[in-house]
C-alpha cells in the first residue's frame, strides 16, 4: 500500500532541494577527492535526531513501498535500535548503533534517506535567517583530507537557499495539518515505527 500525506507538489519541490544538495555535495566531494568508497567509518551508525515533518512523511513514503516482509523486518531492527539506544541513553552514553535500514551497507531506503545521510560528508555552511552563519567541518575522513588547509581555500556546501526551501515547504506541511505540531526530534527508528506525520497515529 502507498501512503502519502504529502501532495505531488511538495514531494516535487522535496526532491528537486535534495536533487540540488546531492549535486553540491558531488562537486565539493570531487575537488577534495572525498569518497565513502574503502571508508573505515560508517556514518550509518551516527546518533542524529531529525527535525523535518516533511522528510519524515517522505520517508515514510519510501517505507510504504517496500515488500512487507521487508517493511516487517526493518520495523522490527527500528526496535531493537530504540531497545538498546534508550538502555545507552539510560547510562550516560550517546548511542552508536546501526540503522535498521542499513543492510550490509547498503541503505534500503535510498532514494527516500533523510537530508543529513545526503549532506554529512562535506564541509558546509548555512545563513540562518537572523544572519549568523553556521559552518559544518564535514566527516572524519574530510577533515583528515583537508587536514592543514586553510579554512578560506576549501570549497564548501553553502546549505542556505536549500534550507530555506525546506522550511518554507516546512511550514506550509504544518498549516495544512496541524499548526500545533510540537518541535519534532526523532531518530529515524522512531520514524519508521510510527506513522507517518499529521496522522492520529503519529501523535
Ligand atoms: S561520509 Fe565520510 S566518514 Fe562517512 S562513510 Fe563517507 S567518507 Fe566515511
Ligand atoms: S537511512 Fe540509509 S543512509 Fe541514512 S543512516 Fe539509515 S541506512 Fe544510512
């Protein structure tokens, strides 16, 4: 079954801003020489909390695509990751756990992965609109490649526009659901073990 509480307009204008940050991200990742190929790291285990209602709905619209014993299957490590990931919380420390969508490495949600599995590698910056800018130094291995570098050579994401985007696509989400909807911050297991945004079930 196909489940979308996003219209085709704004599952348009989502991916055109991914499409936009993915070609970005190539061309920065070209003139470092950065690669995820023979990486020893895998940022798939990286504790990250996601903020978009919008992503999340998109997300789940990937899921919903999926074979069911698929979908069964990725419900059920998204569990066990939110099992263990509150007993490490519990203790102090910040979980690093693979997502229950990676699959000997390779992302079963691909073409639907949230924006910071599409943008963590590269160096970056984003104007937030009180003007302060905030700059992102990139992966480990990206700062080991441009290691020595001055910060004024290096090439760079500039986030901003596309960022802007998302929130404007954002806030138009909200006003057509629920204005109220609190401040989301979910792990992508939590994401994938509830339903999609703006629904009874979700909240
Ligand atoms: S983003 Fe960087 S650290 Fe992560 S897998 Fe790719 S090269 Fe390795
Ligand atoms: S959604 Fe895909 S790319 Fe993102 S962390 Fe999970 S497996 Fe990795």
């Amino acid at each position: 079954m196909t489940e979308s509480v996003l219209s085709a307009a704004q599952i348009g204008e989502l991916e055109q801003i991914y499409a936009g940050l993915e070609r970005e991200y190539a061309r920065v990742a070209g003139v470092l020489g950065l690669s995820c190929q023979g990486c020893p790291d895998n940022c798939c285990d990286s504790y990250f909390l996601h903020h978009s209602y919008v992503e999340w709905a998109y997300f789940r619209l990937g899921l919903s695509q999926l074979p069911e014993p698929r979908q069964e299957r990725v419900r059920e490590l998204a569990g066990r990751y939110l099992r263990e990931s509150a007993r490490l919380i519990a203790a102090g420390e910040r979980p690093q756990l693979m997502c229950p969508l990676n699959d000997e490495g390779l992302c079963q949600l691909y073409s639907h992965r949230l924006l910071v599995c599409r943008t963590h590698g590269v160096p970056a910056r984003m104007r937030r609109p009180d003007g302060q800018v905030l700059r992102f130094p990139g992966c480990f291995r990206c700062q080991e490649i441009v290691a020595g570098t001055s910060a004024k050579a290096l090439p760079e994401v500039d986030r901003s526009a596309f960022f802007h985007r998302l929130a404007r696509l954002e806030r138009e989400f909200r006003q057509q659901h629920r204005p109220e909807l609190p401040r989301l911050r979910l792990t992508i297991a939590e994401m994938l073990l509830q339903g999609p945004p703006g629904t009874e079930q979700s909240v």
